[in-house]
C-alpha cells in the first residue's frame, strides 16, 4: 500500500487514475480480495481513484455471490450518487437485470422509476434486459408492454427483442402470440434469425406440436438457413419429455445431413433411452459416439450410472464406474452420489459403504445427500445400528445435516420404534432449522402409529396451521386412521371435510381408512357413499378399500351385498389379493354357502394364490361340515404338509366330518393325533366319535376313547371346582 501511496504525487490528475482504478480493481476481483462493497469504496477512496461505471460493474461482481448482492449493489450505487459521480442507463440497466432476476418486480421498477425523474431515455439494451428478465419470473404482462414500448420511444425492436419475447410467450403456453410475434418478425428479412427459429421450435416441441416443429425446419432450410445443432437438439429434448423415443432416434439420423451431433446430442438421446428402460440401446449409443471420436463426459457418465441403477442393472453401473478413464474423465460428487443410493436402495448396503469410502479416498467430500441415501438404505435394511453410525461419522466429520437428511432420520428412527429417539430429532430440528410440513408429518404419524394419545396429535397439528403451513395428506392421513381404529369417526370425518375445504388432494390410503372405520361399526352405508366420492374424484379404490368393505359386509351377514361386492372388484379390473378370497371364503362358511366357498378357493388356488392358515382351517371346517369329508381330509393333509398347524377347531370338525361320513377309523386317528397334540376334544365330538366307533363295531377303540372323555371330562371339572375353591380361598384370606 505504501509503494502504491507513493505514486500519488497529483491527487487532481484523475486522468491516470481513471485507467488505473478498472485494471487494480478487476485484479482484486479475481484474486477474491475484495469481497465486500465497503472495502472496494475503502480502496478507492485511500489511493484517491476516480471510480468509473467499469470499476462499479468490478465491485458489483465481487459482491454477486452473496445472497444479498442485489442490496449490496444498491448501497454501492447509492453511494456514489453521494460521493457526486454521475451514473448512466447502463448502470441501472445492470441494477434493473439483478433485481428482475431475483424477482423483485417492484425494486426494478422503482429504478426505472428513478431512471425516468433523471432524464435518463431507455435504450434498446435496457428494453431487452426487461423483456427478458421480467418473462423469466413469469411476469409475461409486463414484458409484453416492455415490447411494445419499444416502437413508442422510437426504437425499433432487434433481433433479441423479438427472441427473447418469443420465448416469454413460448414458456407462458402462449403459442398463438408467440407464432404471430415470429411472423412479423420474418416480414422483410432476407437472413432469418437461427436463434428465433431454434426458440419456436423449441416453443413448438415443449406444447407437443411437432409436426409444426418438423415444418419449421424446412421452412428454415428454404430460407437457405441450416438448422443448427441447438435446433436439433431442443427437439430431440421435447420428444423424449414426451416419450416419443422412436420418432426421437428418427430426427437423429435425419439431423446428420445438417448438422454434426455433438456430446449434448448423445446426452440427449442416452437420458432418454434409459428413462424408457431401453438400457441396451443407450449402451449402443454410447458405443456410437465413441466411433464418431466424441469422448464421454462425466455428465454422460452420471446420466448412465444413474439411469442404470433406477433399472435395477446394477452390475452394468458398477461396471461404467469401474471403466473411467481418471484421467480423461474421474468420477465427481455426483457420480458417488447416484451409485451409493442405487446400491443402497436395492440392499446392497455394504457396497454402497464401500464406494462411500472410496469417495473419501478421492478426496471427494460427501455432502448431506449422501449421508441421507446411506442412513435411510441402512434403516430400510434393518440395520439401524449402522444407520447411527453413519449420522454420528457425518457429525465427526463436521458435515452439517440439511434439513432433509433430519426429516429422513426422523422418518427412519420411528419406524424402528425408537419413539424417544424420535422426538429428541424433532426437537434438534426445531433448534437448527424451521421444522417444515413434512418434518410434523413424520412425528404426527409416528406418535399415532407407537400409540400415543390422538390429543397430542391434534395439538401438533394446530401447531402447524399456526405457523402457517399447510399440512399434507400424510399429516390428515395419519390423524384420521388413529380416529378412525378407535372408532371416533365422526372426529375423523369432520378432520376429512377439513382437509378437501383447504385443498388437499387425499388419496386412496385415507379413504380407505374411512371406510375400514365405518365398516367396522356397522356403518356400511356410510362407508359405500365414501367409495362413491372416491370414484366421483377419480380415485381408484384398491383392493385393500374394497377389502375393508367386504369385511364388513361379511360381519354383518350381508352375503349376497359381499357377492355383489366382489363383482364390482372385477368389473373395475381390481386384482383380488389372498385377503380378499380368506374374507369371502370365510363369510360364506360362517352363511353355510360352503360348496360355494369351495368354488372361490379352487380359484384362488387356480390364480396362483397361496392360502393362509386361517383360510386353510375355514375352507378345511367348511367341507367337513358340508359333508364333503374327502375333499375336507385332502386339504387337511395337505395344509400339514405345508407346514400348517390345524388348531383344535379344525380338529374337532375333522372328526366329527369323517365320523358322520362312517369312516370312524381314519376318526379315530385323528382322535388320537388330536390329543398327542395336545388340543382339546370337545364332548359334542367325543359324542359323535362314539357312536360312529359302536356302529362300525369297534368296540376297542369306543372304549378307550369313552375312558379318554371321562377322564377329559372329569379333569375338566375337577379343575373348575379347584379353581373355585381357590378363589373363596383367597377371597377369605383377604377379608
């Protein structure tokens, strides 16, 4: 600084230091020196500088990082208006394009306000930096009325006022203006404009008119303009938004005759293959660029890594990774980032850990994304343990947590039933961050399911609504289930209304806990106007809704409504489930309907369904009772040798079925496997047996088997008197 002071000898002869200030302050700029507006001015005023509108554009830039610039931009500015140096349209077209940018529409206006009290005209510079920034925040209006402005002040628009405002009206779904705008625009031009071509067909493929798109690029061709690359690949971006892939790989072979594709082009087309699933021919696309001399960037890398673990091809990923050339091409955050979560998520969670360390030996420093996908894959594996240790590594490493990776945490953490655990991170969230929507989502619903009192919820909720934020239909989801299973329904309703009054989208899970809730009150037709509203919002029920009906249906004995029930399942192309065959199964076994139960089980079995134990025993119980003991004995022994437990029910029924059939051998057997089992015989059985053993003339066995009843019977009540003999024992004790 002294050296510098010494060149002072003329502090009036700003001429020299007009030229020097922009060079010293463009130097500090990009040495990162000055960073701060306070400290460029500081330096200006200490060597005595004239501070030109470069040196103002130099600060500005130093400061451009912050979060704040635009306000530190304007106490720059502000600042020399006081120190007395004159400012031009320049300068507040740079101010203007930092505060439309940012969104604040009124601070820019304010400065072309203050433009105008100056006398300062707007030039065509100042017009499409409005039209432009004020489009990109979505005020079309106003840059609209900045377009038409232009002629008015006699200006006449040029090419970048025509394309910017093209795009503006292209983005806004606005194509008939914007188809319009480009036709005057062509009115009298012997060289079209590429960039508004490549912007209208750009325009034309995002509202799915491509036929308009396709014709355009002739037109261009016609006009002896060749499409450029940027052309063809907006397009190609267009259609594969659109799925059109094979009519996407159709304008890539045809865009060779005017323009060379280059590496966004393959980027282009490998994203859009792999999102379709078409993993293969990406690949071969791939294979294609390399032919043509184009080398893989790490963006192509990552599009494939990315796109190949979303389809489960694992291996093929993992195999891209281990194919980089780290010198042309090493891996970034990204890469490490995208193949950690695919691993994890497909349970590969100890590969994923691995590569995660092979991050860290890159010297690549994981973010909180990365933390994120390995505590939620390490949680989602059962291993919760190691999810710990992942957040208190990350904590060791002084990563800060954003607030998702806490959310997820949270999320996890309840899931494993860690409920204290649980709330001490919303707590954390609460000193660290602003707990948002989802972060009461995720405690509402973990309370409610651990079992705490819905009071507590509620309150949470209102806390929400409160703070101002709207709560989710997990949040509604979560508070209406809890009322709903301890039959506060009418609780749950009104919390329902609540939720579609502020505009909720509720989904299948919500009405599905209504209706259970109804159902199992016996408030079917409360429960099927909630299926009708379903229906009327085009909300699908699942099968699980409809299971939750024929439930009810079935408790109530309303077998026939059940039959119905069931063929609006399949009319709606609904796939039953197991649950839902066991719940009609069981319903027409408890009505006596059991030839037709036996119909619905040969066709659970015929869909390849496998019976539970409960619908096992109910269709065993039925048969017997229906007198069809061999189909009943088939299923026995084969619900055994399945692995199957038949509780004492199921045996008692078997006896009785093969008693009355007059097959009181394989009766006795059972009779006897009954009790080395350990299962209880009941006396109506016992009865049965006997007098299926006495007309079958064995006479041995009716023996043994009245000894086995009485002595069952005798301890039965020997029990029962001793048990009440304890009783007054203790109740003359006590008093």
């Amino acid at each position: 600084m002294e050296k510098k002071r010494e060149i002072v000898k003329e502090p009036l002869n700003y001429g020299l230091y007009r030229n020097a200030c922009p060079p010293l302050l463009a130097s500090s700029v990009l040495r990162n020196e000055i960073t701060d507006q306070n400290v460029g001015l500081q330096s200006v005023r200490i060597l005595k500088f004239f501070l030109t509108i470069l040196s103002f554009q130099l600060c500005a830039l130093a400061v451009a990082h912050k979060p704040d610039s635009p306000d530190l931009m304007l106490i720059l500015f502000h600042q020399l208006q006081e120190l007395g140096y004159e400012v031009n349209v320049h300068l507040f077209t740079t101010l203007v394009r930092v505060f439309a940018r940012d969104g604040r529409v009124d601070a820019a206006l304010s400065l072309l306000d203050e433009m105008k009290s100056n006398a300062f005209d707007a030039d065509i510079v100042l017009y499409n930096v409005c039209i432009d920034c004020f489009g990109k925040v979505g005020k079309v209006d106003m840059a609209w009325k900045f377009f038409h402005e232009i002629k008015t002040h006699g200006l006449m628009p040029d090419d970048v006022s025509y394309t910017s405002m093209i795009g503006v009206l292209c983005k806004a779904s606005r194509m008939n203006d914007a188809v319009e705008l480009f036709e005057q625009m062509e009115i009298n031009r012997a060289i079209p404009c590429a960039y508004a071509y490549n912007t209208m067909i750009m325009g034309y493929g995002s509202s799915g008119r491509f036929d308009e798109a396709y014709s355009l690029l002739e037109r261009q061709r016609l006009k002896g303009s060749i499409p450029s690359v940027i052309a063809y690949n907006s397009l190609l971006t267009c259609l594969g938004k659109k799925g059109k892939v094979e009519e996407a790989l159709k304008i890539f072979n045809e865009m060779k005759k005017d323009a060379m594709p280059n590496l966004s082009t393959y980027n282009i087309l490998v994203d859009m293959l792999c999102r379709e699933g078409k993993v293969d021919a990406a690949l071969e696309v791939q294979n294609d660029m390399k032919a043509t001399g184009l080398v893989p960037n790490i963006m192509t890398v990552n599009i494939m890594i990315d796109r190949l673990c979303k389809a489960n091809k694992l291996n093929e990923a993992c195999s891209v990774f281990d194919g980089l050339d780290r010198k042309i091409c090493a891996p970034n955050k990204f890469t490490f980032c995208s193949l950690i979560d695919g691993l994890g998520r497909h349970g590969r969670v100890d590969d994923a850990y691995r590569l995660y360390e092979k991050m860290l030996d890159c010297n690549e420093i994981p973010d909180a994304i990365v933390y994120t996908s390995l505590i939620r894959n390490f949680f989602k594996s059962g291993r919760k343990e190691d999810g710990h240790k992942i957040y208190k590594e990350m904590v060791r490493k002084c990563v800060s947590p954003d607030l998702t990776l806490l959310n997820t945490y949270m999320d996890c953490v309840f899931k494993s039933g860690e409920i204290k655990k649980g709330r001490e991170l919303f707590e954390e969230i609460k000193a660290k961050f602003t707990p948002d929507a989802r972060s009461y989502s995720i405690l509402i619903h973990g309370l409610i399911k651990a079992g705490f009192a819905l009071n507590k919820a509620y309150q949470l909720l209102e806390e929400m609504k409160a703070k101002g934020l709207k709560p989710t239909v997990v949040t509604y989801g979560s508070v209406i289930d809890g009322l709903a299973k301890i039959d506060r329904l009418d609780e749950a309703y009104m919390l329902f209304e609540e939720a579609k009054s502020i505009g909720v989208e509720l989904n299948v899970v919500v009405y599905s806990s209504l209706v259970d809730g109804f159902g199992k009150v016996g408030r079917i037709d409360e429960a099927y106007l909630i299926i009708e509203e379903m229906m009327q919002k085009d909300t699908t029920p699942n099968i699980q809704t409809w299971n939750c009906l024929l439930d009810a249906l079935v408790k109530a004995e309303e077998i026939d409504e059940a039959l119905v029930c069931w063929n609006s399942i399949k009319d709606l192309k609904c796939t039953p489930n197991i649950i839902t065959y066991s719940i009609l199964i069981n319903g027409l076994c408890r009505v006596r309907k059991f030839n037709k139960a036996f119909v619905f089980w040969q066709e659970m079995q015929k869909n390849g369904l496998k019976p539970n134990a409960i619908t096992y025993v109910t269709m065993i119980s039925g048969l017997a009772k229906a007198g069809n003991i061999f189909e009943a004995d088939k299923l026995f022994e084969r619900f055994k040798a399945n692995g199957g437990i038949p509780d004492a029910a199921c045996y008692n029924t078997m006896i009785e079925g093969l008693s009355i059939a007059n097959k009181a051998k394989e009766a006795y057997q059972l009779f006897e496997e009954t009790r080395l089992k350990g299962c209880n015989i009941y006396t109506k059985t016992c009865v049965i047996l006997l007098d299926a053993l006495h007309k079958a003339e064995c006479l041995e066995q009716a023996a043994i088997t009245e000894d086995d009843c009485r002595r069952e019977t005798f301890l039965g009540i020997y029990f029962t008197i001793l048990n009440e003999l304890s009783s007054s024992f203790l109740f003359l004790h006590l008093f």
